[in-house]
C-alpha cells in the first residue's frame, strides 16, 4: 500500500476490496450499539492497519450526531466516503450491514414459516462486559493522545463524562457537542484575528445532487403528510416510510422504538405488538444497528424483495445526506474558526465514548464474572493490542460454555 499524510498522520491508501473486507469484518462483531462499531474501526482500521486517522473518525461521529438516521452506518458511509469516494461509501455500508442483515433475514423467514424464537441473552452473557471494555479502550487512546496533561481539556472531557453517565439523552448530547464547539471558539480566540476572519464556504450542487435532495425532500414532504396512504403499491408504500424514517430519525434507533412501534402496529397496522417486540429483540441480538428491524418488517410485507428494499430505504437517504454535509465540512475544515470549533467538539465527543462504555457497565446486573471479563478485555486490548474481533468472539464462545455445558 501507497502512503499520504492526513491531519500529521501518516496513513496508507486503501483499496475497494479492503473497505469491504474489513468492514464485513467489523460487522460480523460490532456487538452493542455505535460506540462499539468506532471502537472496532479505531483499533483495526487506526492502531493496526493504519489506514485512517483518528480525526477522520472523530469527525464522523460529530457530524452524524447533528443529523438524522442510524448513527453507526452513517460514521461508516462517511470513513468510507473519505476514503475511497462515493464507491467506498457504498461498499463500506453494505459490507459493515450484511452480516446482521443476513442473519436478521434468516430469522424472519424461520419466525414467519416455522415460529422459530431462541432466546440469545444467555449465550451473549459476556459480550456485553467486553464491548464495554473494547470502547473504554479506544476512549482511553484518545484521551491520551488528544487530552494528555492540559487541564482545561481534560476537564471538558470529564464534564462531558459525567454529565452523560447521570443524565443519558440526544437532546443534552446534541448540547454538549454544540458546547465543545463553543468552548473551543473560545480557547482559540487569541490565533483568531476576527477582523479579518474569511467568509465560511458553502456547498454547490450539481444537477445530480440537486435531482437527488429534490427527491429526498419530496419523499419526506409525503411521509410526515401521510399522502403515502393513497398509495395502491404496497412496496410503494414501503419505501416511502421507511426512507420517510431515515431522515426523521434522531438520536438513535432507540429514540425511534416507540414511534415505529405507534407506526408500525396502531397506524399502518403492518404488525401485531408481538412481532414489532420480537422485531426489536431479534435486532438487538444481531451485531448491527437496532434499525436491522427495517430487514424484518420488510420481510413480512414483501418476502425477499420487500426486505431489501424497506432496508436500502432505511439506511441509504441520511447516508446520502451524511455525505453531502460532510463535503461541506470538508470543505472549511481548515477555516480557522471551525479548527476552533472542531477542537473542542473532539473533547466532548471523547467524553461520550468513555461514557458510553461506564454506562453500558452500570446499567448491568452486577456480576462478578461480567467485572472479571471486562478487567481482562480493557486490559487484553489497551495494553496487549489483542484484536476486538478475537476478544468478542471468545466471549461468545464463553457464554455458550456457560448455557450449554456447565
């Protein structure tokens, strides 16, 4: 592999076949919501292959938390749309959802033809202690390489955490993040001359794109009107919600449960309560995003075809929109007052990944074997560099142990 210098690292250029290899990788394990897939990312993608520069991923996680859609596969659209351009972004999100996809496919079609209901929380006993100990390690990375010993960062970055571990929510996240940015203005107003500040870019669009946001815009128009109703095709219909939720959704398929589940069963009355529970409870025992749902729905509507479509509609139109604000970061990403701005937010948003992973722990019943397991991960991975990839699929291996033969 060639190198190039980006943000004073020095990283290798990556070919189509990489993103899709270490993305279905990554996929295949990224147990436990979107902190877990950066955490993946960071410590193969950054620490061992060396192909992408922390900063890249920071920015991902900033800007998909100030716009609509599933937080993790629009952090991976962007890695890679930074990488290898539109193609990457669409190799890089079909590779990283394949393998919860597939299996969430395959537990559609035995749950709608057989009845088939396995309950996964005993064999996933351990993954949980270990996802928690993978993020708090990529956290802990960053703190030393961006915090260190200066104070006044590492004092955001604790605000950040505590506030976040007492009081959980997108609202006072979205707060934070604006905060950091504040906070970092702030700090670098001395290397401002605000005098001679030049005017921030903007984006212009080609034809093409602008055909694509008509699109998109209409398409949300029909849904939050719910002209879609007129609609005689079902997989018509299909479409326009689920692509109407993509750009709706806020915070996190969590933040979009019982909104969906008002849609869904009361509304449109596409499931009973039943099946949009066990919709739920399947997704989360996939190693994808929550919104893997979409997979399953979409299965019941429509067979094969209506489970790909309801989930391209679901992930693709706030990747596409990821991707457009993204170049317009790109492209005053080194305008003195958003430097500013992106240095303080990249403290905060550290400050949610160590929070993210002390949360995850605290909400558990306490468990001495869950502790031993999380204290061997953190140590395993931040110290040792053992890959996350081995370290989860041992705790698997170990929660199979405890349900089936002890």
């Amino acid at each position: 592999m060639e190198s190039l210098r980006v943000e004073g690292t020095t990283v290798k250029q990556v070919s189509v076949s990489y993103l899709f290899g270490t993305f279905l990788k990554i996929g295949c394990v990224s147990f436990g919501g979107y902190m877990s897939l950066v955490s993946l990312v960071q410590k193969i993608m950054v620490e061992k292959d060396e192909t992408l520069d922390n900063q890249v991923i920071i920015d991902s996680i900033a800007i998909a938390s100030l716009i609509p859609g599933p937080l993790a596969v629009n952090i991976v659209a962007n890695i890679g749309y930074h990488l290898k351009g539109k193609t990457g972004a669409l190799i890089s999100m079909l590779a990283v959802l394949m393998p919860a996809c597939l299996l969430m496919l395959l537990l559609a079609w035995s749950y709608f033809n057989y009845a088939y209901r396995f309950d996964w929380s005993a064999v996933m006993y351990y993954v949980v202690a270990v996802v928690s100990a993978l993020i708090l390690s990529t956290g802990l990375n960053l703190y030393k390489k961006e915090v260190s010993r200066n104070y006044i960062k590492g004092l955001l970055c604790v605000l950040a955490v505590m506030v976040m571990i007492f009081i959980n929510s997108y609202t006072l996240t979205i707060g934070l993040i604006l905060f950091g940015a504040l906070a970092g203005v702030f700090a670098g107003r001395h290397n401002v001359k605000w005098h001679g500040i030049k005017k921030i870019g903007s984006f212009r669009l080609n034809p093409f794109n602008s055909a694509v946001i008509a699109l998109l815009a209409i398409n949300e128009t029909i849904f939050i009107t719910n002209t879609y109703k007129l609609y005689n095709s079902p997989i018509l219909k299909l479409v326009t919600v689920f692509s109407g939720i993509s750009l709706t959704l806020f915070g996190g398929g969590y933040v979009m449960i019982p909104i969906m589940q008002s849609l869904f069963v009361n509304n449109l009355h596409w499931l009973t309560n039943q099946e949009f529970v066990d919709a739920i409870a399947f997704s989360q025992a996939t190693p994808g995003p929550i919104l893997v749902s979409a997979t399953f729905i979409g299965y019941k509507l429509g067979g094969l075809i209506g489970a790909v479509l309801a989930t391209v509609a679901m992930f693709t139109p706030s990747a596409i929109l990821m991707i457009f604000v993204s170049k317009v970061f790109k492209k005053n990403k080194e305008h003195s007052l958003v430097k500013d701005m992106i240095g303080g937010v990249k403290i905060v948003v550290i400050g949610l990944i160590i929070a993210s992973a002390l949360r995850i722990l605290i909400l558990q019943p306490f468990s001495v074997g869950l502790v031993i397991a999380a204290l061997v991960a953190l140590v395993l991975n931040f110290k040792y560099k053992v890959s996350p990839v081995y370290l989860i699929i041992s705790s698997i291996f170990l929660g199979v142990i405890r349900q089936y033969l002890i």
